[in-house]
C-alpha cells in the first residue's frame, strides 16, 4: 500500500519576500486543516519544517507548494 500524499498550493502575487511568507503560511495552514480533517493530527509546525517548494504554471503564475507524505489517519 502506497503512503498518502497530501498538498497544498498558494498563487505568489509578487517577489516580496512578506508576500511569500504568506502564501507558504496560507498553503501550511490549509493543509494541516486538510490533514485533521482525515484524522492526522500534525502541528503547523511539523508541516512547516518540511519547507515548500515552488512551481510556475503555463500561464507564468507562480505558485508555493507545502506537501505531506505521511502517515494514513488511524
């Protein structure tokens, strides 16, 4: 059985780094409600040490991604 992944992403409006921050707190926060919401009980700041990478789409949008492979619920 594979282990579950789990994601979440946020659009960057623009290079400033405080615009960053909180695209990447925006997408952790979304992510550990995900999470709870299978019944993972993880902090913020378990998902937060994980770090963020970060994608562009075809349209040049760029986008901060937070993902957990982890355990299923139970």
């Amino acid at each position: 059985m594979s282990t579950p992944t789990y994601s979440a992403s946020r659009p960057v409006a623009s290079d400033s780094r405080e615009v960053i921050d909180a695209a990447v707190r925006a997408a952790t926060e979304e992510l550990r409600e995900t999470l709870h919401r299978h019944g993972i009980d993880v902090s913020f700041d378990e998902i937060a040490q994980l770090g963020h990478t970060e994608s562009w789409d075809d349209e040049g949008q760029r986008w901060v991604n937070v993902d957990w492979e982890g355990a299923e619920a139970g």
